[in-house]
C-alpha cells in the first residue's frame, strides 16, 4: 500500500514552484525570529497544561470505559496520535475520542497539534454556541452559521433515530465546523511547524449520553460494533473514507483546477495533484494543513454525521488506515469482541500488523492508531472483576505451593517462605 503523501513529491520539489513557495515561507518565518520563540514558548507551555487535563489520555493504556494504543510501522517515525477525554467540557456523561494520522516531513507534529488543539477549540465553540443559542431564543430568532461561516456547508448524516436531543446534536454540528475551520486557520499561521506539505486526518467524535457526533477529514474510519435481532454482532461503518476519486470529492478538486489520478507506480491509489506538477500527490481529499492544495479542492471541512445510540450497541473503534488497510471492519468488531476489553485496542493493532506480513510481505508496515470506546461499562468492569480473580487464583495457588514446600522441607526459614510469596506475587 502506498503512502498518503507520494515520493514522487519528493523528487518534483526541487525544481517546481511549490519549492518556490516553501522557500518564501520559511523566509518569512526566519523574518520573525522573535515572535517564532515566543509562539515555540507559549505552545509549550500550552501542552504543558493540556497534558494535565484529568481524564484526558493520548498514551497507550486503558481506563473504564476506553483502550488506546500507538504502534509504529516500518516507514518511519510514528505519525500517528490518538486521544481519549472523559468528562469532556466539565461534564460527567460526555466524552471525546480522536484518531490522527500525520503525513508529510511534519506530520508527526501536525498530527499531535492537531489532537491538543482540535478539543479545546470544539469546546469553546459548544459552549458559545450555547450562549448563543440561549440569547436567541430570548429574542425569538433562530441561531446558525451565518455569513462568517458561508463556506463550512456540508451534509448533515442522521444515521439513526429517533433524534431526542435534536439541540444538542445540532449545536455540536455547529461546534465541530467551527472548530475544524479554526484548527486549519491556526495551522497556517503556526510559526513552529510547516504545514505546506505536511497535514494529518482527523476522525473524532463526541458521545453525550446517548447523543454520537462525528466529524471525520481524510481516511480514519469510525465503525460500530452493534448487536442484530439475533444478537449477532454487526460492523456498521460510521464514516466515509474520503479520498480522492470519490465521486463529489473529484468533482470538486477538477472545479478547483486539481487533477485527481492514480500514478503508473501505485495503479490502485488515487491522489490529488497539483494543476501543473506531479506533485505533491496526496492520497486523500480533506486534510489539516497541506496547504500546497488547499487552493485546488483539498478542504478541512468535516463530514459530520449523528447517531441516536441504542442498547444494542456495544462499542466504537476508531483507527488510523494502518488498520482498514488489512483488516475488515467485520474482523475489526470480531477482535475487540473477543478480546479483554483493557487490551483491546493492542490486540486490534497486533493482529493488523500480523496481517500486514501476511497480505503485504514486501510492503512496509503502516503505523496504527486505534481507540476503543466501550458504551457499556459493564464491559470494563467484567474484564477488571476476571483479571482481580485470576490474579486472586494464582497468588493462592503459588501459596499453596510454598505451603507444600515448608510440610516437605522443615528447614525452611519463614523470611524465606515470605520472599518467594511475594516474587509470585508480583509475577501474576
């Protein structure tokens, strides 16, 4: 499988304009050595305070009701960010989840701006939107985008129904286009990292109790794990991946002078090029950053859609292409089913990268990012109860043994009898 963004860039931008361009940029940028250290210094100290943010986890691990986990693949250095929030916007039954995928020289850096900004900037505008919306109904005309917004138009998904909480999903909706609109502004202004060429997906979503809004940029996927009237598990695909040779996504790239093909060294992977140049070629249709494009149909507005969830439904993955590259999303929802919940997420990419080697034996391996949200704590709670037992099972087991040790040899002496305890202990 091919990179999202195409060597052949690489090789066209020395003598192209884009090459041209880049150099202005960083130019201009050396101009303002000044501003650089203090933009470097004021982002620092804002990561600095996001990453204490309690209940917000971007590392692998798991807590209650989520699993996380990162691997790196054979390309590189790990592009790939993901994040999980709980008691999102101060409130206890809400929760954000995000999967980023960088590409480029900077993706790395793009991607994980992206992860610490993105929340901050949805929940400042939900809450203003609030405001808003309260203000309006006092004087009786109705809230929306606006002229400010005029250019954020995009389809409104009801994947299912009833709509109970109609207000709240349409104020998100409102919340998750500014945000994007934001996000992308932000970047082309950040003095510390060069998007020109470089940019990341976002797939990311908010779940207020049973209320599930998403916005979703690139090639991230978001799929549910859901129950039939059988009870026999179901994948439902909740986002689109959107590349280039969709067809709404290449009409509009062609409206904007782009050109979107597949070049002759990677027939099955459709990009988006430049009017003038095989390059820089990325291999979706909305992104963060990648600027280069963003004047020939490439846009960071987000396909939003909404779903009313209901008992059945079990859990949410999302993931980075490293996954959907080689796996199904039935086989996805099948692994995360049958696997302890805590580690769901690490068996999820563990068998991807199995199946990496399997499929793709002279590919590199992608890097993985996968979430797991669990809609039933239950879940969580069962897999810690088993986990407490068979530690409980083995720690008594171990001790039976010792206790046969000491009838069968009386020489033992009791400080030794405590230490082997507590290495068997501390092993299970």
């Amino acid at each position: 499988m091919g990179p999202c963004l195409s060597v052949v860039c690489k090789r066209a931008m020395a003598g192209s304009s884009v090459s041209s361009v880049l150099k202005a940029s960083k130019l201009k940028d050396s101009e303002n050595g000044l501003e650089s250290k203090d933009s470097m210094f004021e982002q620092q100290s804002e990561e600095a305070t996001v990453h204490r943010i309690p209940g917000r986890m971007f590392l692998n691990g798991s807590s209650e009701v989520a699993s996380l986990y990162t691997q790196q693949g054979k390309k590189g250095m790990n592009q790939d960010a993901m994040i999980v929030w709980e008691h999102f916007g101060s409130r206890t039954d809400t929760f954000f989840c995000g999967v980023f995928d960088g590409h480029g020289p900077n993706g790395h850096l793009v991607a994980k701006r992206v992860r610490d900004s993105l929340p901050l900037k949805l929940t400042a505008h939900w809450e203003a939107n609030a405001s808003n919306e309260d203000i309006s109904k006092e004087f009786g005309h109705k809230t929306g985008l606006n002229n400010e917004n005029s250019g954020l138009e995009t389809d409104w998904k009801e994947a299912s129904s009833p709509l109970k909480h109609h207000e709240i999903s349409e104020n998100m909706k409102e919340s998750f286009l500014k945000a994007f609109k934001i996000m992308d502004v932000e970047l082309k202004m950040q003095p510390n990292i060069d998007c020109f060429c470089s940019g990341t997906t976002a797939v990311a979503l908010v779940k207020q109790d049973r209320d599930l809004v998403i916005g979703n940029v690139g090639d991230s996927r978001a799929v549910l794990g859901t129950r039939d009237k059988d009870n026999c598990l179901q994948a439902v695909q909740l986002t689109i991946d959107l590349k280039p040779d969709i067809p709404a996504e290449a009409e509009r790239i062609l409206q904007c002078k782009g050109r979107v093909f597949a070049h002759e060294d990677e027939p099955e992977v459709a990009r988006v090029w430049l009017p003038n140049n095989d390059s820089p070629g990325l291999a979706m249709a909305r992104s963060f950053g990648d600027f280069c494009l963003k004047d020939f149909g490439l846009i960071s507005v987000p396909e939003i859609s909404y779903r009313f969830l209901t008992d059945e439904d079990e859990f949410i993955v999302l993931a980075t292409d490293g996954i959907w590259d080689v796996l199904s999303n039935k086989e996805v929802v099948d692994i995360v089913a049958s696997t302890p919940a805590r580690s769901a997420a690490q068996s999820l990419v563990e068998s991807a990268t199995k199946a990496w080697r399997r499929k793709f034996p002279f590919s590199n391996i992608d890097d993985c990012a996968v979430v797991c949200l669990f809609l039933d704590s239950n879940l969580m709670v069962s897999d810690m109860n088993v986990k407490s037992e068979e530690v409980s099972s083995a720690v008594q087991a171990e001790t039976a043994m010792v206790d046969d040790d000491v009838s069968g040899a009386a020489g033992l002496r009791c400080s030794e009898i405590v230490q082997t305890v507590g290495v068997s202990t501390r092993t299970v």
